[in-house]
C-alpha cells in the first residue's frame, strides 16, 4: 500500500464556494475541490494555499483548519491511502481560472447547496458541509473577515 498526504481548501466568497471540474482523458469527469500532494519541506497550510494557487487561480487566505478526509485507491500496480488535510479559505473576489494542465476545464463560485449537489465525492461533500457550518458560525458572530484570522 502506498500512503499519500495532500492538502486542500474550501474557498468561500460572499458566501459562494470554489469548484473545479476536471476532464481527465475520458476517464474521469466530475466537480471537486482544490487540492494536492505536499511537497518535501512545506507546510501542510502552505500546500492548502499553493494548490488553490495553482489549480485555480485564485489567491486564497487561510481562516482555519476544519479536518481530514480519508480514502483508498486503486492504481494498476498497487493500492493508494490517501489522506486529505482541510482549510477553510477566504479570497477577495471571484476570480478563478482553472489550471489546463492539470486537466481542469471550469471552474467557479456556486450556493452551498449548488456545490454540495457538483462535488463528485461523499468525502469531499462531508468537508463542504463543515467547512459551511464554520463559515456560518462565524459570520453570525460577525467574525468572518476579522483581522485575527488573517
């Protein structure tokens, strides 16, 4: 079995969450979540940030960490464990463009509930909806876009 670690975000604007839909060779097509692999010396957040950076374009502030997700699999000559680290994030505007290379096509800002019903993944699902509740407690204590957090 082979362990992977990467890191990710939940971008959320004016109350509007960061989806990315990737085509990859016919084989894959769904609605996900900026994410990647940690690279050698950096910090898991510095991966959250660099990955929403890279696969969306979109220069993102980390408000707190929300959790992990977990799941399994299958490459032709192994087994893969991955283990998905979770930030919830802020931008300052609704700007994105998805990254080609790495086989994104769209990408944007959707409702909860819109995103909630895109994202391909229970996992990914289950993260949206925590990172959610986080957003909402925080703004009903007036504290979303507070200086502490950034």
């Amino acid at each position: 079995m082979i362990e992977a670690t990467s890191c990710g975000g939940v971008v959320i604007y004016r109350g509007k969450i960061l989806a990315l839909y990737k085509s990859y060779k016919n084989r894959y097509e769904g609605w996900v979540l900026p994410k990647g692999t940690v690279e050698n010396g950096e910090e898991y957040r510095e991966t959250a940030l660099r990955e929403v950076k890279e696969e969306a374009d979109v220069n993102a502030a980390v408000v707190k960490y929300i959790g992990r997700s977990q799941y399994h699999f299958a490459i032709p000559e192994d087994v893969v464990a991955k283990e998905v680290h979770w930030y919830l994030m802020t931008a300052d505007n609704y700007h994105s463009k998805p990254q080609k290379e790495e086989y994104f096509v769209d990408s944007g800002y959707y409702k909860y509930h819109e995103v909630y019903h895109l994202l391909r993944f229970a996992n990914e699902k289950q993260i949206v909806e925590r990172a959610y509740g986080e957003y909402m407690e925080l703004r009903k204590a007036r504290m979303w876009g507070h200086p502490r957090y950034f």
